[in-house]
C-alpha cells in the first residue's frame, strides 16, 4: 500500500534528520547570568526548528545575554512521528510542563517573556488557571497566530487521503505535498522563502523550521485535522475569559490556516482569549510569519507599546515597523 511507502520513508527521515540536525537542544544561555528570560512553546512539530529559525532575531533584539527554555517533553521529540505526539495524554502532559517550567523560572526571574508559536500558544492557555496567580509577571509573544479550529477537509484532502492516508488511534492522517509551485491551492504548501534585507538576501527552507520528507521527488507533511481539533478543543475545555496579561500578537495576513478568514474576523477570534491584545498584521503566509523582517517589525512593535488594533478598523499595514511610525 502507498500509505505504508509513505510512512516508511517519512520513518527513515525521522531517524537521519534527528541524529543530523534535530537534536533537541531545549535551553540557550545562562539563567544565572542572563539580564532577559524567554519561555518558548513551539506549535505542531515545530522542535527544534521554531526556535532556531527565530533565535537571530531574539538576540538582535534582547541582546546576546538571554536565558530561553523551551517547552520540551521525550513524547514531543523531534525523532517522534507525529501521530504519536498529537494525543489527549500529551496535550495533559505539555500542560503540566509548562505550570512546572514557568513556576521554576517566576520564583528565579521577576519577569518572563513568553513567546509562543502557531498553535503552541493554545497549549499556554490550557494552564490559564494555574498560572493566572504569575500573569503580572509574564508578557506574550503570540507570533504566527493559529486558528483555534482547524478545516473542514477540502475535496483535494480527502482525495490525498484516498492515496496515503491511514488511521491511528481514531484519528485520519495523510501527508500533503509542499512545492512553490503548489502556493495558489495553500500558500502553506510553499518549500522555500527568499528572504531579502536591502543587499542581503538568502534562502529559507521550510525543512529547517519544521518536519519535511522527500517521496516521488516532492517534499510532503503529515498533517490530522481530527487529531489537532481534538487536542485544541481539550485544551480550551475549561477556558471560561480572556486573559489579562501584557500580549501583542502577530498575525500573517496572507495565512493559509486560516482558510480566508478576514482580518477583523481574526481579531475576534484573537479577543476570545486575550483582554486588550496588541496585534500586528504583516503580509505573510502563516509558514513565514516569523522570517527576519516580520520577527524584527514584532518585536519592535512590542517594544514601543503601539495602541491596540480595533477589530472594526480596516487594516492596511505597511511593510516595516519603520513605516508604521512615520504614518
């Protein structure tokens, strides 16, 4: 069967990709000595690449004496097929790593930033409750912000399933292809981002921010909608009111994600979980939400305190924070 080919080799890229490169490396610099403290809490399969693609903008922006802990648990390694992290039980698990890790650093630390990625920051929510009594100690950094739902599936999904989908635990997973030239059906499906900064200018691979394997000459990803829904809706089972707590969050105004939500539709959604939230809109795809000049434009934003956004505004933001200030 396909869907075991696809499994197969998806399997023997875990296994080289991991010993290569994903080594799981969960914690940067000294807490002893460091002057700013970052919690990170990476969105689906995002470890170790999340953090590494947004470390050089961490350090241009809060110096290079930071301590970051990242949320890490065996279950979520980077040598762990997906399927097998994306269940009840983990979702439980993340939760208490998290009370237990930033209870640690908010007895050592006066202040914490935490920054979380994609739907990383729904698993923050999930300890809303137990941590509510540290919130005046925390500011977040909501970065790529993820829809607290995900599909329904498409007629193309539900064809590619017919190719190599399979079940786990109840739950339907398929792997989608990624190629550039696939960008009009998802922008998300994109593999590579060229990246420019006046003269400068590099690749980005999507494959160095998040899980990525090669069959038939394609890159391709495991992806359950099933499975993500049912861990979104466990972890915001007991969410009863937004959180009062400083946030800024910035949002990819070109998100496949999102499914062609509008912006002000977004915000709501944003406003559910956040009280007075500070939102920048960027004109990204979700994947690349967090590219140099978007990270830097965020970041810079946060700092400065701009107002919030009204969810009734028509948003036609400008390329640089640069710009946003001169307007």
């Amino acid at each position: 069967m396909l869907s075991e080919h696809f499994k197969k080799k998806y399997l023997h890229h875990l296994e080289n990709a991991y010993t290569l490169y994903y080594d799981d490396l969960s914690e940067y610099g000294n807490p002893l000595t460091a002057t700013e403290v970052l919690y990170f809490i990476p969105g689906t399969d995002g470890v170790p690449g999340q953090i590494r693609f947004i470390l050089p903008s961490l350090l241009r922006h809060f110096g290079k004496n930071i301590y970051i802990k990242c949320l890490y648990l065996d279950e979520y390694s980077a040598s762990r097929p997906v399927w097998e992290k994306y269940t009840i039980a983990n979702c439980n698990r993340r939760k208490e790593t998290i009370i237990q890790d930033l209870l640690t650093l908010a007895k050592r630390h006066a202040h914490i930033n935490v920054l979380t990625y994609s739907n990383g920051f729904y698993d923050f929510l999930h300890t809303s409750n137990e941590l509510a009594h540290i919130h005046k100690q925390l500011t977040l950094h909501w970065t790529a912000c993820a829809p607290d739902r995900l599909g329904p599936p498409n007629r193309w999904l539900k064809q590619i399933y017919k190719l190599n989908g399979f079940q786990h635990e109840g739950y339907s997973w398929l792997a989608f292809p990624c190629n550039n030239q696939l960008a009009w059906l998802n922008p998300e499906m994109t593999t590579t981002y060229l990246w420019k900064r006046g003269k400068q200018h590099r690749i980005f691979y999507k494959h160095d921010l998040v899980t990525r394997f090669k069959v038939m000459k394609l890159y391709w990803n495991y992806v359950s909608l099933d499975a993500f829904n049912a861990c979104l809706e466990w972890s915001l089972r007991d969410f009863k009111k937004p959180l009062n707590l400083t946030s800024y969050v910035l949002v990819a105004g070109k998100d496949g994600y999102w499914a062609g939500v509008k912006i002000d539709k977004i915000i709501e959604t944003i406003e559910k979980y956040l009280a007075n939230p500070k939102v920048l809109v960027k004109p990204s795809s979700h994947s690349w939400a967090a590219e140099p000049n978007n990270m830097s434009d965020f970041l810079n934003f946060a700092k400065h305190s701009l107002s919030p956004l009204n969810s009734k505004q028509k948003m036609m933001l400008p390329a640089t924070f640069d710009e946003a200030i001169m307007e």
